[in-house]
C-alpha cells in the first residue's frame, strides 16, 4: 500500500473515532477537554485540525438569505480552488447570478437584470485582503479557526474553549471541548460591523470533519442572515470553473 494512502487511512481512521487518543491524552499532554492554557491547546489543536492539502472542494447545497426586505432561498452550486479561487453559482429553477473570487478582484454576473460587477480589494479593504483574508475566509467555511493562535487569549468554560484576539477588530472562536471543532466565530469591526458565523452538523471526509451547515448574521446598520447548508462535498484533482460575462450585460 503506498504510504500516502496508509497515512490518508491513519488520518481518516483518528477523524471517524473522534481521536480517542487525544481524548485520553498523549505524549504529556492532557485529554482534550481538560486543556489549561494556550500552549496546550495549540498543541492539540493543531494535531486534530490539520490543515486540508486538497486541490479542489465541489460542494452543492442550498443557501436562504433573509434581512433588509430580502427572504430569499436558491440553489447552491460550490467549487474552492485551494488558497486562490472561489466559485458560486445560484439557481432558483434558472440561474440567478454566478460570483467569483480569486486574489485580486470579487466578479459577479447578474443574470436577472443582465449585470456584471467587479470590485478590486482596494474597495473591500474592510472586508478581505487579498492572500491572508481569503485564505482566512477558506480557513473558516472548513470549520478551522481563521485567525493566527500565537498571542491569542485562552479561556475555558464548561463547554468550550474561546480564543480571542485582536486590537480595532476584534476576534473570537469558540470551540467545543468534546470535539475541538469550531461552532462559533466573531468578528466586530466598530463601525465597519460586525459578524457572527455559527458552525454545526460536522461530517468526516478525507480531509477531516467539515460543517455542512453554515448560519452567518452580519450588520452594518441593519441586521441581516444567510444560511448555507451543503448536501454534497467532493474532493477532486481537476474541476473546471467557468465564468464568462455574456455580450450586452452592463458593465
């Protein structure tokens, strides 16, 4: 058996018996729901955490999107080129707008009003920059913490662990102590907003355990939601994304 596929069996194999090793603790370090300081979670973090080292994530699902005279459910249709694109295209009966993202602009095709629209990262400084902001954004649709643990302030309650970081932006992870998986992620801004993302119904894949169900609240002024609850992920070695703005729509 090659040894990539032994260790991918070995990997899998930790994820399906919720790391039983860890639970019990090893290699002097505590179980993991008994962690007392940063370090220690660091450590533990880390090894049931790994990062995901796919080429391409296709997902389909649905998202309702609710807030600001919207009440709106589609279609979800999901492709994630690792740390460099982002591929969305929504349906109701028909497609509805297809977006993507990669490291230097936001496109969106707007198929009801025949639009197309761009935005460079010098118009969303605030909300994603263009290598550590996306990638944080990759970081947490897989249900990892998305933000840097070193210097980070740790605390324990009787259910989760929270991380909090930051000075002007504000960040903090909750994580539950049974499992090590992120359920909840916080941002505030001050007047840019802020963001809450609650994570749950984590499912083992080969990349270990991924939320299928993603709940967003955001508010700049008003209040608005967004779910995304995934009926299918892959993993593939090739996936074709395409995205060309049909002759006529405005520009």
């Amino acid at each position: 058996m090659p040894s990539r596929t032994l260790w991918m069996l070995i990997a899998l194999g930790l994820t399906a018996t919720g790391c039983n090793w860890l639970r019990r603790g090893t290699g002097g370090l505590p179980p993991m729901d008994r962690l007392k300081n940063l370090a220690q979670f660091e450590q533990v973090y880390a090894l049931t955490n790994p990062a995901p080292a796919f080429a391409w994530m296709v997902g389909t699902g649905k998202v309702h999107v609710q807030g600001d005279g919207i009440n709106l459910s589609l279609g979800a249709s999901l492709k994630w080129r690792r740390d460099s694109l982002v591929w969305l295209r929504l349906s109701k009966l028909m497609e509805v707008a297809r977006l993507q993202a990669d490291l230097e602009k936001l496109e969106i095709i707007n198929r009801l009003e025949q639009k197309y629209m761009h935005y460079g990262y010098a118009q969303l400084a605030g909300y994603l920059s263009p290598t550590e902001g996306f990638r944080a954004v990759q970081r947490l649709s897989l249900g990892h913490i998305p933000f840097a643990l070193e210097g980070a302030r740790f605390s324990a309650q009787d259910a989760y662990y929270t991380i909090e970081t930051g000075d002007s932006i504000q960040q903090k992870a909750l994580v539950d102590r049974q499992t090590l998986k992120l359920v909840r992620y916080e941002l505030d801004a001050g007047i840019q907003g802020r963001a809450t993302i609650s994570l749950d119904d984590y499912r083992p894949s080969e990349y270990g355990q991924i939320p299928y169900k993603i709940h967003l609240e955001m508010s700049k002024g008003a209040w608005q939601s967004l779910d995304f609850e995934y009926s299918k992920i892959t993993f593939v070695a090739r996936e074709n994304a395409e995205f060309e703005v049909p002759d006529g729509y405005l520009r």
